[in-house]
C-alpha cells in the first residue's frame, strides 16, 4: 500500500489553492473547477470543492472544520520560508523552534483555519529519519 495524497473540503478552492501554491513553491494541477492536486514526490495535497462531498457521502465532510490533523511539509530551510511568507500568512501559530525530536518547526494556519507545519530536520537523528 501507498499513502498517495490527503484531500481538503473547501468552500473555495481557488483561494486555498493559491495560498498552498505561494507558501509551497508547488503548481497545482487543476482537473476542473472543484479539484486541483499539489503533487509532490512523496504525495499530493488535494484541494476540492464541497460540491465534491456527495459523489462521496452527503454531508459527510464540512469545510474549515478540521481542529485535530496538521499537514506537514518537509523544506529545506524553515527559517527561509518563515521569511518567504511573512506578510502573506496571516496566521503564524508558531514561530520557528526547535523540537525535542530534532526538528525546526513552523506553524501556520491556512485561510480556512487548517494548521500547517513546515519543518526541517535539524539534529542527526532527524536528519536521518527525513532522508529519501
């Protein structure tokens, strides 16, 4: 088995793509209006529309209701992308800091309140663990 992507109910999917796109340096790839995919090497961050939620179940997926699931995105230099996005996001949860299990951590919340962590290994147990 495969983890392929983790997918967002969103009520706009044009301004959560756009923010996924500016603080992940990641084009998106559109397959219509109401779905587009961030594809990395490992995964892919999917984005849709709650008109998507009934081909699936009704009502079983509501947007910017999600308090428990952090995505996580490995970069190079944390401490870059706090820079890169001071200004755009607006909702920096936490600065970058060091973690006990050695990673540099930045938290963020995304425009429909989803929380988001960029991170970069930083000691070499963690560097270990995050090699590909």
């Amino acid at each position: 088995m495969d983890f392929v992507s983790i997918r967002v109910i969103t009520g706009d999917v044009a301004r959560l793509v756009a923010f996924y796109e500016r603080a992940t340096g990641v084009r998106a790839a559109w397959a219509t209006e109401d779905f587009a995919e961030l594809r990395t090497a490992t995964a892919a961050l999917a984005i849709a529309g709650t008109r998507t939620v009934p081909l699936f179940a009704p009502g079983s997926a509501r947007p910017a209701e999600n308090h428990s699931v952090i995505t996580e995105f490995l970069v190079d230099d944390v401490d870059r992308v706090h820079r890169d996005l001071a200004g755009f996001v607006t909702d920096v949860v936490a600065e970058p800091a060091t973690m006990p299990w050695g990673n540099r951590s930045l938290l963020v919340r995304d425009p429909d309140g989803h929380l988001v962590n960029f991170f970069t290994p930083v000691t070499p147990a963690a560097k270990e663990k995050s090699a590909r």
